[in-house]
C-alpha cells in the first residue's frame, strides 16, 4: 500500500449520469470540463513547501470478486489522503466516495469532506469507485471483466477499504466513518449506510438519485420548467423559444440532403445526417446541451448559465439569417464545443458504438463504456422527450437508447427493465429505510426527482435548496452563493453536529 505526494491538480467527481450514447458523451465532459476548472481553480493547493500541504495518494489491493473467496484475483484501488486536520486517532474519517470517473486529490481538499474537517479533526480520505479513472483491473473491460463492475461491488470495496485504511492510519476502532458523495456517489454513500450501518456511522448524500428507472422522462420535465424560471433567467419565451429552435432542426433534417449538409456544417455533427440513427444523435446531443446548460447552472466553470442561455435563444439574429432561436441554438452549441475542446457536437451512431466497444483501458479511461454497462446493468436512466409538452424532439426514442446497450454487450431490453426493477428492491428505491443520512439536493437539478427531497423521518433528513442545481451545494463557496445556498450549508454542518456530538461524547465516557 504505497502513499506518496503528487503534483497532478486532477477533477473531483461531478459527472453527468446520463446513459452513454451522444447526449451522454457531452454531459459526461460537461461535468468533466467543470470538475477541472473547480479543480484548479478551487484547490488552494501550493508547490510552495511552506503552502498548503499537497494531499497523498495511495493504493489498496482489493479482491477482484469480494462475493467468491475462492477467487484470488485482485487490483489495485486508488484513494487520497488528507490528514493535515487529523488530531487524534480516536477523531472521525469523512470517506469521499467516487462515482463513474476519475477521483482526483479535489476529494480530500474542498467540498464537504474538506471544508468540516477543521471543525472535527477529522481524516479525510478520497476512494475512486473500481473500474475508473486510474483504478481500472489491468485485464481491460471486455464483458468478463465487468462483470465485477456494480454498485454492489463497490460498496464491497467501501468495507474492505474502510478496515484496510483503519489499520493502515491506527485509526481507533471507535472512530465514527462517514460517508460523503454526489450523483451516483451519492447514492452509494447512502447505501452504505443502508448495508452496512455498524461500520459506517452517517453520510450526507448530494444530489442522489436513489431511484432507478427505465425511461427517466421527467429529466426534461425540470429542464423545460427550469427554463421558465425567472430566478435563474428563464422565462415562458426561453422556453418557447427553446421549443422553436429544436422545431427548426427538425424540419431541416427533413428537407433534404442539402439542408442535412447545412445543418451538419452549422451544428457540428461529424458523419452525414441521412440516417435517422445519426440525426437521433445530433438531437440527443442538442437536448444535452440545454440539460447540461440547467443541470450545471451557475457553477463556475460550466460554459453556459440558463440565463446565458435564454439570452442567446432570445438575441438578435445579427448576421444569422434564419430564425432567431435557430440561431441562438448554434451560437449555444459554438459556446459550449469550443469551451469542452470538441471540434464536433455529435458523431454518427456507428462511430458511437465502435467507441463504446473498445475494451483497453488507455482510450476508454474517460469511462463511458464502463457507465453504459451499469446503466445496462443496474439504473437504466434513460432520458426521453416522448411525453405530450416534451419542448425538444421525441428522438432518440427509448426503444434506440436500449438498443445501444444490445449493440455493444448483448443485453436485451427486457433484462434492462428487470435490472432496473431489481435495483429499487434490492436498495428501496425512494424509501431506503437508512437512518442518519442527509439527503441534499437543488430542486433545478433534473436528478432530484429520482432522490429524496424531503424527511422520511427523524433519522432520514432532506434538504431541497430553492434554485440550486446538480451538487451544488458540494462546490466550494463564492461570493454570489445565494442565501438559501449558504443556509443550506449551514443546515448540513448543523446536522453533522447533531450527529457527532453524542459520539464525542460517547467517546469520553468509554475513555477512548
């Protein structure tokens, strides 16, 4: 288990949940791209030995399978380390835990781990999530191999981690662990909870969406009245507007073949646009654009605002010649490509799939194909637009977005739909029954319909912050933080407070 300090300011987890066709592709960077500006920007880390001290990065052996103790195969786990506000043995352990991409050392140097472990004394300590970033089993992610890729596995790898750390650290056995995460982490911290409540103590659970489901339709419901919400910037004519300019791509797209060339060149899809494959595409990845410009609003680092948004669909057409909103789309899409680095905004289904079948792990680090398998697996999350008052297009349909996970690993709609089923009743859906975790969510997140947004009782808390959207409250505090966003964190330090202060105490009387 070697530790040393690193250099590398890498993203701490954020990243988008949306299955893996071309909507996926460009929330997942969305989020990346985010995760990279807060990074860097929010770290406070120095090179200067008299800085602040850089975190530390290690590696935990893990079994490969932990449900079959005749399998002997392992790899190797990546976590950071932050004990710079570690005072006592017997002091707390925050455990970040990661999600479906890369964990870097912002785990253990900002969010809520971080910014309450002076109040605590606490050890902070970041787990990246089996199968991502750089914690990938060296035999590649052929079908085989990911069959040991599930929540279940993960929250596997939380035990064995939190005992192996334990006596790596001499943390005292009567140490409160609690448990930290946002989007599927935050599901997981949730569940860990839930499975295992004698070694993890509490967790506080942002933006989790806990309840599975097949066809996630009401992701654009909040997207579309997040668009009419004047506190953030919508309004009735965003969203008409919004409506109108999807209107337009569609009736191009059926106009013909040099209508299909224009739009191609305009909208920045790579591969031609006649097939109806490749043009359900482009509109995923247009309806990703406005739900990635409403999930990531107002955080640092995201390209677009909804305000900023509305603005461009609302503009002047300037030296656009086609329909105002039409053109405040492609100046969206010019936006949002140049701030990600993309020259395209979507490739053709064919290109989609042969990316997603590639098993080596140097150009499938970014981990789309390993989420695809769990969305196929365990969650489904499959945004529509099928519903009467979808403001976008109805493609890609439901029926195109399972058939990807057939295309690629042989699964069958049917076995989806049970997946899914056997998820929520494996881990209650949205009645868990875990006591002592904080749910958190911002109710312009389009995931928070898929958590919990209010108590269930004494023990299982819920905070729903008015205007705030996807893990918000996880991001490290600005000047322009609202007021019902900083009382949110407040309520959150509040609640960690109830919490540990019977446990201090019950430590002084045990004499630990």
């Amino acid at each position: 288990m070697a530790i040393g300090p690193v250099l590398w300011l890498g993203p701490l987890l954020l990243v988008s949940l949306w299955g893996s066709s071309a909507p996926a592709s460009l929330l997942r960077r969305l989020g990346e791209h985010i995760q990279r500006f807060q990074g860097s920007s929010g770290l406070g880390l120095s090179l200067d030995p008299g800085g602040v001290a850089l975190p530390k990065e290690g590696w935990l052996e893990q079994p490969l399978d932990p449900f079959n103790a005749s399998d002997r195969r392992s790899f190797l786990q990546r976590y950071w380390v932050n004990d710079q506000h570690w005072t006592s043995q017997d002091g707390p352990v925050f455990l970040h835990l990661g999600g479906e991409g890369s964990l870097g050392p912002g785990s253990v140097m900002r969010g809520h781990p971080a910014t309450l472990a002076p109040v605590w004394g606490a050890l902070v300590i970041g787990l990246e999530h089996r199968f991502y970033g750089l914690s990938i089993p060296a035999e590649g992610l052929d079908v085989a191999q990911l069959r040991f890729l599930s929540s279940r596995h993960a929250l596997a790898d939380v035990v064995s981690a939190r005992l192996a750390l334990s006596r790596l650290f001499n943390v005292s056995f009567s140490s409160p662990w609690l448990c930290f995460g946002g989007s599927y982490a935050g599901s997981l911290a949730a569940w860990a909870r839930l499975k295992f409540p004698h070694l993890i103590f509490a967790s506080v659970a942002s933006s989790a969406p806990v309840r599975a489901i097949l066809d996630f339709s009401e992701y654009n419901d909040v997207v579309s009245r997040s668009l009419m919400n004047t506190a953030i910037g919508g309004s009735l004519e965003c969203r008409a507007a919004a409506s109108a300019a999807f209107a337009e791509v569609e009736r191009r797209l059926r106009a013909g073949r040099s209508a299909q060339a224009a739009l191609r060149a305009e909208l920045g899809a790579c591969g031609s646009l006649g097939r109806a494959a490749d043009q359900a595409e482009l509109l995923g990845a247009l309806q990703a654009l406005v739900g990635g410009a409403v999930q990531y609003d107002g955080q640092a680092g995201a390209p677009l605002s909804v305000r900023q948004l509305c603005g461009l669909l609302l503009g002047d057409r300037d030296n656009c010649s086609s329909p105002a909103p039409y053109c405040g789309l492609r100046r969206a899409v010019q936006v949002v490509t140049h701030s990600l680095g993309q020259k395209c905004l979507s490739f053709s289904r064919a290109e989609t799939v042969a990316q997603l079948k590639v098993t080596e792990t140097q150009v499938a680090g970014v981990g789309d194909r390993q989420w695809l398998y769990q969305t196929c697996t365990e969650f489904g999350y499959y945004v529509t637009c099928e519903v009467p008052g979808c403001p976008f297009s109805q493609l890609p349909a439901l029926p195109s977005q399972l058939e990807l996970c057939e295309q690629v690993f042989g699964f069958s709609a049917s076995s989806i739909a049970q997946a899914v089923s056997q998820t929520n009743s494996y881990y209650g859906g949205q009645t868990p029954g875990a006591t002592q975790v904080l749910f958190v969510n911002g109710d312009v997140d389009p995931w928070h319909v898929l958590s919990i947004t209010q108590p269930l009782g004494p023990s299982e808390s819920a905070l729903l912050i008015p205007n705030a959207s996807h893990c918000l409250d996880m991001a490290p505090e600005r000047p322009s933080d609202s007021p019902s966003l900083r009382l949110a964190r407040q309520n959150i330090f509040q609640q960690l407070q109830t919490w540990l202060g019977p446990a201090k105490k019950s430590q002084v009387r045990g004499g630990v």
